[in-house]
C-alpha cells in the first residue's frame, strides 16, 4: 500500500528504519530506496529520528484484505448480502463501509483503507501534556542543560509524589523531537548535549596522534585504577577548537570530576604548565596518576610528573575507548564549546563555571549522585 506521506511504500518506510537504526548514512539509505536524500532527511525530521509505534486494528474493524475483497464483490455485481456471507460479516456492516466510502460506484479498497487509517488516529494523551506540574520541572530542568535521562533519574530518587512525578527519558526525547507532539518547546532542544534536529543512531569516532617519547603503556597501569576502586587517577586529552585554539580537559575517573585547564596554544611546555597549575590546587590524595593519548602536546610528561608526583599513562596508538570517561565528557563539552569555534577568547574564571555545570548535573553512573557529591564523599 502506498503511503500518505512522498509517494513512499511500507516497504520503504521499513527499510528506512532498519537502515537508520544500524547507523547507515542518509545518502546511503536514500540510493537503497531510490529517493532523493531530502526525501529521507524530511521523513526522519517528521518523526524525529524516532520510529512510530505499529498501531494496531481492533479485531472488529475490517482489514484491507476484506476492503479489497468488498472492491471486486461490487466489481462483479455482487449483492450486499452476498458480500457479507462470504466475508462472514453482517450486512449492515458492509452497508456503513460503502455508504461511508463513495457508494458502490466510487468505492476503493485503498482509498477506503486510508479513510480509515484517518478516522482512526486518535494519540493517547502524554503524561508530560497532562500533567502540568511534571512539565513544568522537566522544563526547568532540561533549561538547566540536564539531559532527559539525568531529569528521569533525579525524579526516581528524589520526588515525594511516586509515580504521579516520574517519567521516562523516552517520553522527554518523544515530546522535544516528535513534531505531532508539542508537548515541550521546541526551543528547548538547544539545551540537549547535541543540536540535531533528531536522534541519531550512535556513531564511532576513531582518534590517534603521534609517538611519544618514554612514554609508559597503559598497560603498565596499576589494576586499581582500571577497577576505579580509588580517586585520584584521571584521564585527559586536548579539545580543538578553531585557529590552533583548545582547552586540555581532565576527568577524574573514580567520581567522573572534570577539570578545565585553559592552555596558551598546544605545545608541550604550554600545556604541562597550565596542567601543573591546575592539578597542584587540588588535594595530595586527588594526584595520583593520568592517562592520556598519543599527542604531542604532551611530550614533556616527566616535568609534569616531577611538579606533581603524578604518574602519566599513555594509550595505545589509535585507541581512544582506553580513555573512554575523558572521551565522553568530550562529546559533552561540545554543548558549550561547538566544534570550529575559537577557544582562545575564554579565561581560566570562565572554564571553571563551565567545569560546574556536568559536575553538579546528576550521573546515571553514580546512581544519579552529582560527580562534584561523590569526589566530596570520597575526600570526607
């Protein structure tokens, strides 16, 4: 059956999906479906990315195969009553389905189907759209930059009202991305960590910088930092901006902390100086070990470790998961610092206040504990 919406099959639609789920590119899945790439690019920003629930037909409404099969009946001449005991429907039920769709000289199978499809679309109300109060802090909150699953988490642990003041971060993604909905201001998808316009399937990112020398493999690394079972080993790397600018970020693994360090450009002395200022500010039992990438940037590890007693770890070549945490936190900061702007203007005054926003946000990983909570519980 053919679609309502750009001329598309069910089939195409379902490919679209399947494609789309497993990450394939909208061009890609445009010359699978013979379709322009605007085409797919409109079908998914409709949907927002997210594919709508199958509905389903009441066991007593007619199927389009009894449609079709009513269509070639009136084709043939047939009478009502004889249409319906073939069909084992009433009579009166085939008379309401003609009547309803053209009469017997206009009626369509398809087209009666569609009617139905139409008649039929009836969306359950949302828990957002009916229940003010709840809509008014998941507002406030995603204001605030939290993510949907942060505000779904923080409501599970600390409202009094149970079940009347939870809601899944499904139905947040749903009522921001689904343009049928408008449960939630459309402008408030600029407060989510990225700014598609829809979900997206998750992608991989695939990083990886020069030799270093002396550099001590993580596989080296002592097993307590791996199981993250002590504070104080952290992981860090660069964030590029335009014009040679960027900012070396610092996450503590054990409480997910993060720490800004403005740098004056990416050579080493540069950014082992600005990662000593920063790391000496903070308590002896917060330094123990770092573990960075393959760049340049920090070629001067044994200064680094000299004015702070901290042991640097390098990852392998290409293998940027081995500092996952610092690699999440990346893709994080990206909400404040967008790729292919200049991250000269900000001073060290402005990253801290940046700093505080993902450490003072809720973690599912910390059983929705804010990072800044859990490093002060480890320090207590």
């Amino acid at each position: 059956m053919a679609s309502v919406y750009g001329g598309m099959t069910d089939e195409r639609k379902a490919c679209i999906w399947r494609l789309w789920q497993q990450g394939v590119a909208m061009s890609v899945i445009a010359r699978d479906i013979a379709k322009p790439p605007a085409t797919v690019y409109s079908y998914l920003l409709y949907h927002g990315g997210i594919k709508p629930r199958q509905r389903s037909r009441r066991s007593g409404c007619l199927s389009l195969k009894e449609r079709e099969m009513i269509s070639r009946g009136l084709a043939s001449c047939k009478s009502l009553r004889r249409i319906s005991q073939e069909l084992g429907r009433a009579a009166s039920t085939i008379s309401r389905e003609i009547a309803r769709n053209g009469g017997p000289e206009k009626y369509r199978a398809c087209h009666a189907e569609k009617a139905f499809l139409k008649r039929s679309r009836r969306p359950k109300p949302t828990l957002l759209s009916q229940d003010e109060e709840l809509r008014g802090v998941v507002t406030a909150l995603l204001e605030a930059d939290w993510s949907p699953e942060q505000i779904t988490g923080w409501l599970k642990r600390h409202s009094s009202d149970g079940k009347a003041m939870c809601v899944s971060h499904e139905t947040i993604y749903k009522s921001l991305f689904i343009q049928t909905r408008g449960v939630l201001r459309q402008e408030l998808k600029k407060h989510l960590r990225t700014k598609r316009m829809f979900r997206h399937a998750k992608s991989h990112r695939v990083a990886g910088r020069g030799h270093i020398t002396d550099a001590i493999s993580i596989r080296e690394r002592p097993a307590q930092v791996e199981d993250r079972a002590l504070p104080g080993h952290w992981e860090g790397d660069l964030l590029i901006g335009s014009s040679n600018s960027g900012i070396a970020t610092m996450v503590e693994r054990y409480s997910r902390f993060t720490v800004l360090c403005k740098v004056q450009d990416k050579r080493a002395e540069s950014v082992v100086q600005s990662l000593i200022t920063q790391m000496r500010m903070l308590p002896e039992q917060l330094r123990k070990s770092l573990t960075w990438d393959r760049g340049q940037e920090l070629a001067a590890h044994k200064r680094f470790t000299m004015a702070t007693n901290m042991a640097v770890y390098f990852c392998d070549p290409s293998s940027p998961w081995q500092r996952g945490t610092n690699e999440n936190t990346n893709g994080l900061l990206r909400q404040y610092f967008p790729k292919g702007t200049s991250l000269a203007p900000y001073t060290q005054c402005q990253l801290n206040e940046v700093a505080e926003k993902p450490n003072s946000r809720p973690r599912k990983t910390l059983d929705f504990r804010t990072p800044a909570q859990v490093l002060n519980e480890a320090l207590h």
